[in-house]
C-alpha cells in the first residue's frame, strides 16, 4: 500500500466560514472525496486539523505507488487548486510506502531479527 501526505496551513477563518460553509472538511466531503473514489487504486483519506484549526494533515491511502502517480499526474491538480483556495501558502506533498496498518490489516513486510 502507497499514501501521499499533504500538510498545509489553513488561512484564518477557512475552517469555519468559507461561503456556505464550505470550510475544509466540507471541501473535502463535497468535492475531493468523491474525485478520490473514482479513482483506480484508491483505498481511505484521513484527514487532522490541529486542535488550534490552523494546520491541516491528510493521508490518502492507495494500492500501490503506481496508482498514486497516476492521481499525482491527473486528477491532483483539480485537487491543488481546490486547497489552494483555503491554504496560506504551499501545500507541501510527500510519499510514503505503507508500513503497517491496523485498520488495513497490513502488517510489516520484515520479520523481527
């Protein structure tokens, strides 16, 4: 399993009042979240926001790494630009291989030495 993080950091009042509150959870609800399910590959997104609302976190989960570029070189951009509107500054985008998961019943690929 792949996930990509995007991290960025909320400009003041996005979280609570952006036109008919359209703040960041509902943003993702209404218009990324149903972009993401139609992607191939797709799996979760799970999303923080830090308790003060300025700093937002969001993990989307995927089968594989080639599934990810696909999003990353198709889809994300409508994505970006959806963010884009509510981030003070960059989104800062990383990639990451899936270690283990609980929820995703995915357990260390190494045995313990």
């Amino acid at each position: 399993m792949y996930a990509r993080q995007v991290s960025m950091e909320l400009k003041p009042g996005s979280r609570k009042d952006f036109t008919h509150r359209k703040d960041f959870t509902h943003k993702i609800e209404a218009e990324i979240l149903p972009l993401l399910r139609k992607q191939k590959g797709f799996k979760d997104e799970i999303s923080f926001i830090s308790p003060d609302g300025k700093n937002v976190v969001a993990f989307s989960l995927w089968d594989n790494k080639e599934s990810a570029e696909a999003y990353r070189h198709g889809p994300y951009a409508e994505v970006n630009n959806t963010l884009s509107k509510l981030a003070q500054g960059k989104l800062r985008v990383k990639d990451f291989e899936v270690a283990n998961s609980t929820f995703h019943k995915i357990a260390a690929t190494q045995k313990a030495a």
